[in-house]
C-alpha cells in the first residue's frame, strides 16, 4: 500500500481517508495516534492488524466536541457533574477517561468490554481532523505493539510506512508520553495509566481518586498494561535504588564484555517526557546493547516516566 504523507494544509483530504474507512497516523500532543472512524469496524479491525496489536486491548475514542462523548458513552444522572466537572478542567488535555459505552460503538473497539476511554486531545491538527471526519476517532498510539511510542513524524514513518493509508506530518508532539488513562466506572475512580495529567492536579478535583498499584484496589482492568511496552531492541536496566557509582561498575563490567552501553540520567527526561521514547528509538539506530537508567522521584510526569521504565525493563536493581 502507498502511504499518503499529508501537510497541515490537507488535513480535509486525510478526513476524506478516514471517511473511506483507511487508517491515518495524525499528531496529539502526548503521541501519535493510529486512527480509523470509531463506527467503523472494518476499519478498526486495520488497526489491530497494522499495529500488530493483541485483540483484547481496547482502544482511545478521540472527540473535539463535548458532545460527542454522549454519543458514546452512557453517563449515569448521578455521576454527570463531576464528570462535567472533569472534562470542564482537563479537556482538551492528556487524560483520558473510562466510562460505560453506548451500544452503538462496535465491540471491536473496546475489545468486548462494556466499558469506553474517550480523550479530547489538545491539538490543533487533531481537533481539525476528527471534525472534518464528522466522527470520533479511535486510535491507539502509533507504533507497532511492544515498541516505544512514536512521539514524531519519522518514528511513525518507520513504523507504517507502506502499511496505512495515510500520516499526518506535523511537529514533534509537545508532551512526547501518553495521556493518563483514569476509570469513572467503578465506586472509587481509579488511575489505571499515568500519563500527561499530574495524578495531584487530579486529586483536587476528584479527591477519593486512588492509583491501580495502590493495595487497596482490588483488580486494575486496563488490558494493555499486562503486556510488556514501550521497549526498544537494547536491554534497559532500571536502578531503583543505586548510587551512580554502582551503575558505573555496572557499566563498566558490560563493556568488558564487548556491549555497547549507554548511561542516562532520567532528570533530564523529566523537563520533556517526550525524550524517553526518543532515547530509545535512537538508542536502536546506534545499535547500543544495553540502556542503564537511574529512578527519578514518581511525583507530577515522573510517576508516568517511572511507570514506562519499569514496562520497558528488561532488569529491576533494587
Ligand atoms: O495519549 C494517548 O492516550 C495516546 C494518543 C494517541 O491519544 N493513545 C494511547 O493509546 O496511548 P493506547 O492504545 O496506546 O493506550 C490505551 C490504553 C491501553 O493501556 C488500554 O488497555 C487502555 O488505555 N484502555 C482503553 N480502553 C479501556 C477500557 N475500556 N478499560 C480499561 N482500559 C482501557
Ligand atoms: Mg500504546
């Protein structure tokens, strides 16, 4: 298949595609995403096969007007302020949030649960296109399944192309790591991804808001996060705890043995979260074996950075 790069000033002919039930890669401000019109099932049935992606996980639903979210999504009377409330705060923004989904959204896209993620995305170009697409937009982000996602024009060029339909060339995406995932649909909301939405900002709006990880809550349902994510070919080993002298050893002893290594300190990531996926995807093209990276404090984007690491490892030193 030809894939048709798009300009900024094509973005009603890349609508065109989607209307036709093709797949078009098109920037937000977290990542790529890899979308097809939500009613649509043929067409989200390519994205599965494209991203090479397990059935079972679900996807985001994109809107660009609050509307759209009752078109989805069932809200229940006694939860419709605080979710107004939420959208009012956050949207158009990187979070995401699970609600019960109408029937009319094929089952292919939540992957047979009865449950939706639906996101306003905070781009311009994105907003433009599900508008002209007179639709909700489905997309998971834009990398082949397993691999980091692709956070700028090249790394979902390298990914699909020859795959999709189309791509969207746009600057590199402004947060750089996905929105955070949070599920309205159960008693206590619970944060099931961190992402681009700090989980305090979170709070004071939703205060009894809990993290998945926390012992508290029973069983955490977002089928993606069970599988290994966001990794690159070189083997990363996480330091939890380590002085950088120990990583130093470490890196020494690796290098004995003929690997080819890199050190990165993960403060830096912090200032722009969208480094992290890049580092990787370069870190393949250098063909570095190994990746060793220290802990960053799980407070504002590092506990979303801390969560990809920790996906994305191959080791944990504790
Ligand atoms: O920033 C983002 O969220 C990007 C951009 C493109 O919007 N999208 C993204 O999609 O990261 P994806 O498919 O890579 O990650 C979606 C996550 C997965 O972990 C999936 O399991 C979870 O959201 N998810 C989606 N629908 C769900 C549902 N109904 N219940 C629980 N988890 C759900
Ligand atoms: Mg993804």
């Amino acid at each position: 298949m030809k894939t048709k790069i798009f300009k900024l000033n094509q973005i009603r002919r890349a609508a065109e595609v989607i209307k036709n039930g093709e797949l078009v890669a098109f920037p937000t401000e977290t990542v790529y995403g890899l979308g097809a019109n939500v009613f649509n099932q043929d067409a989200i049935k390519k994205i599965f096969v494209a991203k090479g992606r397990p059935l079972d996980n679900p996807l985001i639903v994109h809107i660009s007007k609050k509307e759209q979210l009752y078109r989805i999504a069932k809200i229940k009377p006694s939860r419709e302020k605080i979710i107004e409330k939420l959208v009012d705060e956050f949207w158009p923004g990187p979070l995401a949030i699970i609600l019960q989904k109408k029937e009319t959204v094929p089952e292919e896209v939540t992957a047979g649960l009865n449950t939706i993620a639906i996101r306003m995305p905070n781009n311009k170009t994105a907003l433009r296109l599900i508008d002209y697409s007179e639709n909700p937009i489905a997309a998971p982000s834009a990398n082949l399944s397993g691999k980091p996602s692709g956070t700028c024009f090249e790394h979902v060029f390298d990914d699909f192309n020859g795959k999709i339909a189309g791509i969207i060339k746009s600057k590199p995406c402004k947060i750089g790591i996905e929105s955070t995932v949070i599920d309205l649909t159960t008693k206590t909301p619970v944060l099931l991804r961190p992402g681009g939405t700090d989980f305090e900002k979170l709070k004071k709006t939703l205060p009894d808001l809990v993290l998945a990880s926390d012992k508290k809550v029973k069983r955490a349902k977002s089928p993606g996060m069970k599988y290994r994510h966001y990794s690159p070919k070189a083997k990363i080993i996480l330091f939890e705890k380590s002085a950088l002298s120990q990583i130093e050893n470490y890196k020494n002893k690796l290098e004995s043995q003929n690997k080819s290594v890199k050190v990165i300190s993960p403060e830096k990531i912090v200032d722009f979260p969208g480094k992290l996926f890049r580092i990787f995807r370069k870190c393949d093209e250098e063909k570095i074996d190994y990746i060793l990276i220290s802990s960053i404090e799980e407070r504002g984007i590092g506990l979303a950075v801390m969560n990809r690491l920790r996906k994305s490892a191959s080791k944990i030193v504790k």
